[in-house]
C-alpha cells in the first residue's frame, strides 16, 4: 500500500499537459537561419505561439499542489527559456548592422 506522499511523488511524474513542443527542432530552424543570414517569419510566429501556450500553461499549473505539479512546471520553465532563446537568435537578425 502506498503512502499519500508516495502516491503524489508518482502522479508528479507525467506531465499535466497533453502535448509535446519539438524545441531541438526550432533550435535547429533559428541556427540555420542564422548560419544563412537570413530572417525565418515561420519558425519565429510559432516560436511566439508555442511561447504563450507555455505560459497559459503555467498559469493554468498556479493554485495546485506543488508535489503534483513540480515536474509539469520544471518541464515548461524549460522549454520557456529554450523558446525565449530561439526568438532572441531569430530577431538579432532584424536587427541592424
């Protein structure tokens, strides 16, 4: 029989979200227009969507018990700082020289 901090400790290790960002892949996208030299509107619009969902999501994850939420908001943080990273890389290309 498990205890309640035993059982927590399990549910905090599935996401509390259904879905999946491929942040490598917008990464990869952000280098490659950067090695080109070259503004990518595509990947820099869905790295802004994919950015307010995370929020949403973090705001959503606010409120709730911190031992079954701490995975799902360690996991968001992460991508949320990869992501804010990708749109720095992309827009240094706006940017003037």
């Amino acid at each position: 029989m498990q205890t309640m901090d035993q059982q927590s400790s399990g549910a905090s290790s599935a996401p509390l979200f259904d879905w999946q960002l491929d942040v490598q892949r917008l990464e990869r996208e952000a280098k490659a227009a950067l090695a080109a030299g070259r503004r990518d509107p595509w990947t820099t619009i869905e790295a802004e969507c994919s950015l307010d969902l995370i929020e949403a999501e973090l705001v959503a994850l606010r409120g709730r018990d911190p031992r079954q939420v701490s995975d799902s908001i360690i996991e968001l943080r992460s991508w949320k700082s990869r992501v804010e990273r990708v749109l720095r890389m992309l827009g240094s290309l706006d940017e003037p020289e």
